[in-house]
C-alpha cells in the first residue's frame, strides 16, 4: 500500500501530459488550417502551455511561474548632444556618471551603485527610465528575491528566417541580447551573473547562456532596434555561442506533436541545472 500515492501522482501526470499535447495539437491544427504560422501571436499559444508546463513541473513549481510582457528597466542618459549639451560639453561627464549607476556599463564585477552619486542632485544629466518587454520571463519567485530562469522571445516561423546565421536571425538575436543586458542591469535582477535566453522561432528554438562579463550597454538611451549595442559592444568571441536551430518537439510523419524533443529537454535542464538554480523538471 505504501507505492498508492505514487502510483497515483504517476497516473495524474501521465493524464496531465496527455491533456497537454492534445491542447497544443489542437492549437497547433488550427493554425496549420489558417495558415497563421507567420502570424507571431499566434504561436504565443503554443509557447505559454509549454513555458506553463515547465514551470508547473519544476521542482520548485510553488516558486516558479510564467510573466508574459515583463518589463525590465534601467536607469540611463538621453543623448546630452540631443537633450542637455549642444555643444558636447558635458557628454564625458554624463558618461562617468552613467557608469556610476550602474556598474556593469563598464566594470562588470562591481554592481553596487557608487553611493556617492545622487541622481536627484543631477537634473541636468537627463536621467530617465529605459525599458524592453521580452515576450516571457520564467521567474522564480522566493521570499529573499526573484530570479530570471529564462528570458523567450518569440517570431515567427517564415522560410526567411529558417536558416541560421541569416541577416533576419542576427536581428534577432540583437534583441535578445539586448533584453539580457537589461535584465542585468534591472535594479530587482543586478544579483545575476548568468541569464538564459531562449529564441522561439515558431516550434524551433535557439538556446543561449549569457554571462555578465560579456555583456554590456552603453550609458546613454538606445535606438528602437538597439542599434547603439551592436556598434558598441560586440559580444565577445569567447562568450557561449548561440545553439543551432533546434525543434521543440517530436513529431510524427502527419505533424502531429508527440512530445518535447530532446535538444529542448537539454536546454531547459541545462538552465534548470545550473548552480544558481539548482532545479529539475518532470517531462
């Protein structure tokens, strides 16, 4: 008698995960029967149930959730050229103490602020709120501090942007690596030195760990499309690579979805193993 709870918590997850992949077969035949597999947003249906999954069958699955839209911010300079100084005047000033609020601009190891700045006392260094919303964040939520588990962005699946190494894809990644570098320098998140990324490019990903050696923003606002950051600050060439375009899930000749595949399984246990997690997930 004592293997009866066991046995049942084994029949409730194997009806879980036949619940699952029924609903994503049937978002996913939809889709296939609108032709709306260049339609980005629809292909947030499959990806919140499959993010919800790992979440929800995690080993920390009470601290673990799903935030789709999440904002993350920093504190940065407008232009001085543009906005305060005219004559660039103060532009070398404004920068020193834009690295002063935050120290992984320019010194990534030291991610206290200098207490010796006061933003308020600086009105003329034109100060404001910066912001990107990636698609989804997993979080982990505990009592001492929340945590980036994974940032997502998701595209599209066109035939343009299959191939990796492509002009579509690099913008692509400039993004992600944008988002990261903000998650680095968001005040709740400056504890991480290691952020995962995921690039959903319909049901085929790209998988990324970042680390805050090798990442970096400038201290003054950036374009739209992070234009700033690629001139910048490329990444450097020891920093992990992107992986290749891998699929999400297992499928039969008719397209049917079976289950995740194992390249995906790899990457989310990967992140979910890392020393700052220290999690496991329930397939």
């Amino acid at each position: 008698m004592a293997n009866v709870p066991a046995a049942h918590a084994q029949a409730a997850l194997a009806d879980a995960r036949r619940d699952h992949f029924e609903l994503l077969n049937r978002i996913k035949e939809k889709m296939d029967i609108d032709g709306a597999s260049r339609s980005e947003y629809r292909w947030y249906e499959i990806w919140d149930p499959a993010l919800n999954w790992i979440a929800q069958n995690c080993s920390a699955r009470q601290e673990v959730g799903v935030a789709p839209q999440h904002t993350l911010a920093r504190e940065s300079f407008k232009d001085p050229v543009d906005v305060n100084d005219p004559d660039g005047s103060t532009k070398a000033a404004g920068e020193s103490q834009a690295s002063q609020i935050s120290g992984s601009v320019t010194h990534p190891d030291a991610i206290e602020v200098d207490p010796s700045f006061d933003p308020e006392a600086a009105p003329d260094a034109g100060l404001s709120e910066e912001l990107r919303i990636p698609d989804f964040i997993l979080i982990r939520s505990t009592v001492p501090l929340r945590s980036i588990l994974l940032i997502v962005e998701i595209k599209p699946l066109n035939d343009s942007n299959r191939t990796n190494g492509t002009t579509i894809i690099r913008d692509y990644h400039w993004q992600v690596l944008t988002q990261v570098a903000f998650g680095f320098e968001d005040a709740e998140f400056r504890h991480h030195r290691t952020i995962f990324a995921m690039l959903g490019i319909g049901d085929t990903f790209q998988f990324r760990e970042f680390r805050r050696q090798d990442v970096s923003l400038p201290p003054h606002r950036l374009g739209a499309d992070g234009a700033a950051t690629r001139i910048a600050n490329p990444m450097p060439l020891a920093a992990p690579p992107w992986s290749p375009i891998l699929p999400v899930f297992d499928t039969d000749d008719d397209g049917v979805i079976l289950q995740y595949s194992t390249d995906f399984r790899d990457a989310i246990e990967t992140m979910m193993a890392h020393p700052t997690h220290g999690l496991q997930v329930t397939w």
